[in-house]
C-alpha cells in the first residue's frame, strides 16, 4: 500500500497551519478541503426527525466528519470505525487539531477495522460496534494501540478518576481494548 504519513505545512499565502494524510504519494486527507464532508455529516443528520441518534461514521481522517456528527444535539453515541490504527492513535496523542475534542467527548469512540466488511457481515456493525465491558485495572487490559502488546497496561480504576491511556470519565465506559 505505501507509507502512511502525517504531514503538517504552514500555507504561505494564509500562515495557516493545514494537516495533510498521506499514503505513499496520495493525499488521502487535508485540512485545506473539510466543507463537504462536514456539510454531508450536516445533512444527513438534519434528515432524521429523532432524538437519541447513534451514528457509525466510516472513516476518521482528520476528523472533521466525527467533530461534525458530535456537533448534533439529538446524538446519543457516535462510533467511528477507521481501517489504520495509525490514524486513531494520531487522534489519541493528540497530534491532530480535532483529536482532542473528538478523544474528550463521551459520546464519541474509536473502533479499529474495516467498515465495509463489518457492515457487511451477516449482524451487521451492531454487535462489532457495541461498547465493551468495563475492564479498567485488570490484568490484560491495554490502551488501544496497532501494538497492543507493546504497550502499558491501564492501571486506572474507573471509580477513582480517569483513564489516562483513553482519558475516559469515571461515568463513561473505557475505549482501551481489553487483550485476553
């Protein structure tokens, strides 16, 4: 496939900062252009004539779909399903604008994988999307990374505060995944 790269570059004419993914010499992603893929976030949700919504979005990139969606007042959750686990833990460390706001939100979660296959499967994304059981301390349970086996264990109580691998409240289910 390539290389997968975050770029970020100073535009000369604005000073503007723009964030760029690349995979080998595609663009995949930039900031410079979002107008439509926040506008179809925009419309579709306008559409629907209910509270309580719970989104899937295919796709992270640089977030702006996800920051988007969770601008809605009638969203419940939002699951964002991305195919590079590179692009969520961009999001995660904080290396892109939106990935703070999008990591804070309880409403908002990452999940690794690849969209159309799950939305393809016999049950769909309902069950590959469900929250997972809260699991913060135990032996085994590890933030998400492409290398989970790499990384530290959460060590987090959830009743005693935040997870600082997800940063997920006491009152939120965690995203770390859970590596039996």
């Amino acid at each position: 496939m390539g290389a997968l790269s975050l770029r970020r570059r100073r535009h000369l004419g604005s000073g503007l900062d723009i964030y760029e993914i690349k995979l080998g010499d595609a663009f995949l992603m930039s900031s410079q252009f979002t107008v439509a893929e926040i506008e179809l976030a925009r419309l579709g949700l306008a559409a629907l004539a209910r509270a309580d919504i719970d989104v899937v979005v295919g796709g992270l990139g640089l977030g702006y779909t996800a920051q988007a969606v969770l601008e809605n007042s009638q969203l419940r959750s939002l699951v964002v399903v991305d195919a590079l686990a590179e692009v969520i833990e961009w999001h995660q460390q904080g290396l892109l604008p939106l990935g703070k706001s999008l990591t804070d939100d309880p409403r908002c979660r990452f999940v690794h994988g690849d969209f159309f296959a799950m939305a393809d499967a016999a049950d769909g994304l309902r069950s590959r999307c469900a929250r997972p059981p809260l699991r913060c301390g135990a032996g085994g349970h590890r933030p998400f990374a492409a290398k989970a086996a790499a990384s530290a264990p959460c060590r987090a109580v959830h009743a005693a505060g935040a997870c600082p691998a997800c940063r997920a409240p006491a009152t939120r289910r965690c995203v770390c995944a859970v590596v039996e």
